[in-house]
C-alpha cells in the first residue's frame, strides 16, 4: 500500500469529522464534549472546554446567533439541543474562580487593534497571550462595539466588564476616545507598530485610503484577511454588510486575523494548511433512525437559564454524533474496538514494519471480506478489499503467519486431489452443454444432495450435463495466496475447456463469485436460479416443516439479486412464508467462513454466528452448505434450501454438520460412488495407509475438530509409530504415545490397538519442530 | 491427561529402548528460530516427549510471538 492510497482510503472514513455544530460554529466550539461531560454533571470540566475555545465566554453563552443549533442533528429526532443554553450553564455552574490566563514570554513585537469590537478585541486577546504588545484604539468611550446594542436584559453590563476585564489582565494596552486617522495618523500607526489590524466595526468612517472591494469595504484575502499593504490585516463587521452581522462571526475573523499576524511576525507562510477555519459543512454522517425523539428541556425561569439540573437533561439529549455506520452492523470491525481510519492506519504499518511485532496481523486475517461495510458506508469503503490486498502483501513479503489458513488450504487441495476430484460428461454422452459443479462445501457436508441434483438437472436438461468435484478455489484467494489460486483456476479451466466450455450451473455462491470475477468468459449460473427456471420442484415434495422461515442470503449474493430472488420463488412455490432478516438482500451478514475468518479468528467466527442466528426466532433456511453446518453447529436450526427441494424431514434442520474428517470422507466416498453408479468404473487400489481403521470415540472427537487434526493425521502418526517403533509406552495403561511430523505440524497421538483397530484416546499438534528426535 | 501432566516425571518410557525418560536440552524451532528447551527424552535414542499441555500452552504461546515477529 502506498502512503497516497493509505490517505485516500483514512479519507473515506470519516468518523473522525466533526459533528455538524462544531463544523458550523465559525470558531468550532467542540460542543460535543462539552455536553458530554455536563451529561455526565461535571460542569468544571464542560466549562474548561468552552473556554479553551471562546475568548469571551459569558458574553457569547448569552447573545451568540448560534448557528450550530440551526445544524444539530437532534432536529432529526426531536428539536435542536439548546447548546447556547447549556454554555451559560457552564459559567454558572462551573463554580470556578476566574483562572489565570497563560501568557507566552514577550516577543519583542507590537501590535496595533483599530477598532474595539469584537473582531479586534478577539485578535488583541489572542495575540496578547501569544506574547505580543497590544494596543487597542478605540473611537468611542467603551469597548465591546455592537455588544452595546444588546438589551441590559439579554446582556448585562457587569457581564461585558467582567469578560473584557480579562484583556487588561494579560496586558493589552486600551487608548479609549482616540481615533485612527484623526487623533493619531494611519501612517504613524504603521510606522510604530510591526502589524496592524484594522477592525472599525460595521460603520467604519475611514478605509485608510487602502483599496476598497465592490462593496466599499476594504479588500482583504478571504483567508488571511491581509490588506494590500503588507502587515495591514482588516477584518470584522467592518467587511460584512449590514443583515450579516454575527457576534460569532466577528469573533472568528478577529482570531483568523491573529492568526495571520502572527505568522507575518514570525515571518512563515500566511496562507499554508489553513484549512476548516471558520464555518463549513462536516462530511461526518450520523443516523438518527431509532432514535427517541426528544424535546428541548424547558427552563423553569427563562430569565437565569438552565439549573444544573436542566442542564444535565439537556445534555443528555446530545447524540454524541458520529457515524460508525459499519462499526455497527460489522462484527469483526466491532471486535477491535476502533474504525476503520484507524484500521487503514495500522494495516498500512503493519505492512511497512520492518523490526519489531506485527500487531495487525489478526485484524488483516479476521475479517470476512463480506464488503457489508461498503454498503452501510456513505463514503463506500471497503474494509475487504483493503484487508485482502494486504493478506497478498504479506504473502508475497513472506510474512502470512502460516497458522490461519494452513489448514483451510489443505482442505482445498485434498479436494482438488484424485481422492475426490472429478469431471465427466454425462454417462453415456460424448460432450456437455452445462456443467453442474457442486462445489467442495456440498459435497463434504451433504454429499447425498449432489447426487439428488446431479440426476434431476440431467433429466430436466438437454444437451449433457457433465458433472465436476472441485474446489474453485477461494480459500488461496481470500488468503492472499494469488499463486496457488492461479494454479487451482488454471488447471478448473483446462479441464473446463476440454469439456467444451459448457454452461456452468453453481450450488455455491462462493464459486459463483469466485467465476464471475476470475473467468469471466465462462457463462454462469447458479444452482438456484436454473431450479427457477426449470419451475422446479413441485410444491407435491413438501413435507411437514414450519411455515414461516427466515432466509440467510450468502454474502457472496450481495450483488446476485437474482440468485436472491430465485430462492424466495423456490421457497414460496414450496409453500413457505419467508420472513426477511434485519440484514438481508444486499445488506446480509456473512456467517463466520467468508475470507476463513473462522480460521484466523475462531473466537470473533463465534460471536459473528451467535448475532446472526439471533436474529429471528423461526427456521432459518441457507443456500450454502457452510453457513447452514456453522448456524446448526452452534445451535440454531437451519435448512439447507436442498434439504427443503427435497422434502426432507423438518429434524434436519438440526443436524450438526460432519466434522472435517468426514467431509474429507464424504467427498472421496462420494466420488467413489458416482464412478461406480453412474459411469461403472472402479476407482484405482485403495492406499495403503487408510486400510487400517481408527476408533474415535465420541468424546475424542470434538477434541480432534476443535484441534483441526484429521483422522488422516492420526493414521500417519500412527503408520509411522508401527513401522519405525518409535513411540513411547505407559506401562501402567499399555497406552501409545506417537508423534509424527508429515509436513508443517506435528501430530501427537495417544492410541492402544485392538485387533487391528486403533483406538484413539487423545491428540494434539504443535508447529514447533523438534530439531533432535529419535531417526527410524 | 491433565491430571498426569501435573507430575514432574512422565508415566512414559521409550518403546524401543524400554527405558524411563530423563530431563534435557533439546532444540526447537519456529520461522527462523531456534531454542533449547527442557524436554523429556529417551537416554538411548533421543526420542523426544512433549506433553499436551506443553503443546497447547506455552508452546502454542511461543509460536503465535513468532509468527507476528
């Protein structure tokens, strides 16, 4: 990943923008935090964070025009926090005495404020605690310009005196009853002073002979607020017409001025990075459906404002916006408790580290490259796609930790094996104008639904329906393994043209995908929509089952509308109402096996399973065999659609699905099988190693499937154990122990025989290699 | 299985050698790294013992460090 693709991406993810108040609010008062911590009653703290933003806090939480209640999204769900409301409260009920104001060391420059309104008392005060002289020329008798035109009522003098106090107090110079050009000449304030800011308020009677812009106001730079004449800066209602004039407004231009001036003094650029000052529209997005709309809290006397109390409730009414759209339909990107900027940010160093620990790794793997993200997303990201190219960037630095998807990609191969690989045409037919490919997953979870299709899709249909026992592929993909995935589809398409490129006719979902974006010469169909078609089955095979079932879309649908659509029609021509998940259709969940996030993160595959199957009480009814032997598996009942094409009894839907070792079995008997019913051969002598026959008992099993150890695992240990003597033996329970290492993981096996049976008693595995071991 | 992993001397003896096995250095190694650890192992032929708990513990602990390094 490059460091620009890395920035593109940390900018689609935009919880990090801020909420819509402090976008508005030209000097971007974080609101947010603010009603947080009074929701929470700690009025100190809320307080602390208003006035680290506005200069003058108890003139502003009194006459601000507030334009970030205009924006809150609470208006969405009820009316606009009161947030010029809940500021007051924090003056009142801050109950803190007035803090010292840090001031920066003299700088030995000197600034001069025309005008004591609120941009240039804004400007004075900022630049002043940065360190350098202020002195302020005020025309009239008072400071504070339009505060004046206020009512005692809404604004109350010893409030102005009490703010503006704070301006003596950090050392800026007042020169009330001096007017610039009159009393002083422009020219000599220039000459005296290193900066001047001109900020004569909305009436101002002189423009200083500077250039004037259309609206006879001073010329400024709409970012820096420079004049023509270097070190001029003008800014405030000075630059705004009448019906413009914003109490806030004034403040932000007065604070962007100061900006500028202290970047003239220290002789930097004015105008770089100046980004997001002053009002603007957030990009962040925050969802308001659910929520409780809610009123604002009425003050009990409008006159003093909220009481702690109110203030609190009113608080609390704050959404907190943010967006975590995806965060909260993802349980994978929930699981590690951040979002996807972040996660962009740690893939991207995990990808570039050179020494110490890869810490992203897990987040890499984990994920079930579903792409839900994408679709929730108002930027579209994709987190998928992002983690999948870095699993291939692992992969091609040699650094995939080999344990997440060893075993997963053993599965492939021994599928793609002559053990169970097969491709014919149909018994007695010289070429195939489809081809049905059941995929791995049917054929090791229910080989006796591909032998039922297999037979109906070659009566129904004309032309040849060759038949193909393979994996497409998918697990070297989703694992980054782009290789060993051109090997799998280089040798599927061989074999595939040899056919005669038929019509592919898909039972997974999976393999679909998998086709569509990888062979995109081949024309496709999946299983589904050719029963459809076939106007298959007929309602007659219906059997006792529930009436209301709830349908899983594969994730591998999510843009297969079609295929989503053809099972509902089965469904429904079988008599069955289907009831829509929450997150269907486009929106589905996958169910813990996509991108072998079961594999890699077997704790997060549970919690991903546990949402899912909570989501409806009724049936639920999968098109993939994985989703279906996950759902079961962990408790929920759960068709296959076959089973239900099929009639089969209502009891199936509880099945657990066969473990690894019997999938592998079923795949081999299944080819077995076909080859001797369909096309009367006899499979070549059977190996020597699987003559033997292993005793699992049922308490040993779950051990060996938790483990990922395989029967074929154990025969070898054993095998070798038998030939070369090296085991060990307790003498007290005439029990073996063996170990054997056939490629990347060694397998420990403790067994006693029987006859010729092996009894296994337990067995487990380590990826160590013992470097010094007893040699045959 | 637990239970028995709890002694300090293994109820195994080497098959072949018919010996009881005794503590001492062996050597492991995980992507690129190598450690002597202390393992039972036969006297004679160097038949090396490594106890499930061992296996599902500290050793799974060690490869999963290696594997993020």
């Amino acid at each position: 990943m490059e460091q620009e693709e890395l920035r593109k991406l940390e900018d689609q993810c935009i919880q990090e923008h801020a909420p819509a108040c402090a976008a508005a609010c030209p000097i971007h008062v974080d609101v947010r935090a603010m009603a947080a911590e009074i929701a929470r009653g700690n009025l100190k703290e809320a307080s602390k964070i208003l006035k680290k933003t506005v200069p003058f806090p108890g003139i502003v939480s009194r006459v601000c025009d507030a334009p970030c209640e205009a924006v809150c999204k609470r208006r969405e769900a009820g009316t606009a926090i009161s947030i010029r409301g809940l500021e007051k409260a924090c003056i009142d009920w801050a109950g803190d005495l007035p803090q010292k104001i840090a001031v920066l060391p003299g700088r030995n420059k000197s600034v001069a404020v025309v005008g004591g309104g609120m941009s240039g008392l804004t400007a004075a005060f900022d630049l002043s605690k940065k360190g350098y002289s202020v002195v302020v020329f005020e025309m009239s008798g008072n400071l504070g310009g339009s505060l004046w035109n206020f009512s005692e009522e809404a604004l109350p003098r010893d409030v102005i005196a009490g703010d503006l106090q704070a301006l003596e107090e950090i050392g800026v110079e007042i020169r009330l009853d001096v007017t610039v050009g009159a009393d002083i000449s422009f020219g000599d304030v220039c000459a005296k002073y290193d900066a001047v800011f001109l900020a004569p308020g909305s009436s101002p009677r002189d423009t200083f002979g500077l250039k004037l812009d259309a609206e006879g106001g001073i010329e400024v730079d709409p970012v820096t607020f420079a004049t023509e004449r270097e070190g001029v800066f003008a800014g405030g209602g000075a630059r705004r017409g009448i019906g413009e004039r914003s109490l806030i407004q004034s403040i932000s231009e007065g604070r962007r001025a100061a900006i500028s001036i202290d970047r003239y003094l220290q002789k930097v650029s004015l105008s770089a990075s100046r980004i997001q000052e002053g009002a603007y529209t957030t990009r962040l997005y925050t969802s308001t459906e659910g929520i409780e709309p809610l009123s604002t809290v009425p003050m009990a006397d409008p006159q003093k404002g909220y009481s702690l109390e109110e203030a609190v409730r009113e608080a609390n009414r704050c959404m907190r916006c943010e967006c975590l759209e995806c965060v909260k339909v993802c349980g994978y990107l929930h699981s590690f408790k951040r979002y996807p900027k972040k996660y962009v940010r740690e893939i991207y160093n995990n990808l570039s580290i050179v020494m110490g620990n890869r810490t992203g790794n897990k987040l890499i793997n984990s994920c079930s490259l579903c792409g839900l993200c994408r679709e929730v997303c108002p930027e579209g990201l994709h987190m998928g796609t992002v983690c999948k190219a870095a699993r291939a960037v692992m992969v091609n630095q040699g650094r995939m930790p080999p344990s997440p998807h060893e075993f997963p990609l053993r599965d492939m191969d021994f599928s793609n094996s002559e053990k169970s690989a097969l491709t014919r045409h149909q018994p007695g037919m010289a070429e195939s104008a489809f081809l049905f490919f059941p995929g791995c997953q049917l054929a090791g979870s229910s080989p006796e639904h591909v032998r039922r299709v297999y037979d109906l899709l070659a009566e129904k249909l004309s032309g040849g329906v060759g038949l193909m026992l393979r994996c497409c592929g998918a697990p070297a993909d989703w694992s980054g393994r782009a290789e060993r995935f051109q090997d799998v589809l280089r040798d599927f398409s061989k074999q595939w043209r040899e056919m005669g490129k038929p019509q592919l006719i898909l039972a997974c979902s999976t393999c679909y995908e998998i086709f569509k974006t990888h062979l995109p010469e081949a024309v496709i169909s999946s299983l589904w929509e050719v029963l459809d078609a076939l106007k298959l089955p007929d309602a007659a095979v219906r059997t006792p089952a529930p009436e209301i079932v709830a349908v899983h879309d594969a994730c591998t649908t999510r843009h297969e509308r079609h295929i989503q659509e053809s099972v509902r029609r089965i469904l429904a021509r079988l008599g069955f109402k289907v009831e829509e998940l929450p997150l269907s259709g486009e929106k589905t969940e996958c169910c813990g096996y996509g991108g072998l996030m079961f594999f890699a993160n077997r704790e997060l595959a549970g919690e991903v399973i546990r949402r899912r199957i909570q989501e409806s009480p009724v049936d639920y009814v999968a098109y993939c065999a994985m989703c279906r032997d996950y759902f079961a598996r962990m408790g929920k009942r759960t068709f296959h659609l076959l089973d239900l094409i099929f009639g089969a009894p209502a009891e199936v839907a509880a099945r657990r699905g066969p473990g690894y070792s019997s999938r592998h079995e079923n795949r081999a008997r299944l080819k077995e099988s076909l080859l001797k019913d369909l096309w009367g051969e006899t499979p070549d002598g059977e190996d020597g190693i699987e003559a033997f026959r292993l005793v699992v008992p049922n308490d040993v099993r779950p051990i060996m499937e938790d483990r990922l150890i395989l029967d074929d695992d154990l025969r070898k240990a054993i095998d070798y154990a038998e030939k070369t003597g090296i085991k060990l033996l307790n003498p007290r329970t005439g029990r073996i122990l063996a170990h054997f290492r056939p490629t990347s993981v060694t397998y420990w096996v403790e067994y006693s025989a029987q006859g010729d049976e092996f009894v296994i008693h337990n067995a487990y595995s380590h990826r160590m290699e013992i470097v010094e071991d007893a040699r045959p | 299985m637990k239970e028995r992993n709890k002694h300090a001397e293994p109820e195994w003896i080497c098959s072949k050698c018919e010996v009881p096995l005794q503590k001492g250095k062996v050597n492991v190694a995980y992507m690129q790294g190598m450690f002597p650890v202390d393992l039972h192992k036969c006297p004679a032929c160097g038949q090396v013992f490594i106890p499930e708990d061992l296996a599902l513990g500290k050793m799974a602990q060690v490869e999963k460090l290696l594997e993020d390094k």
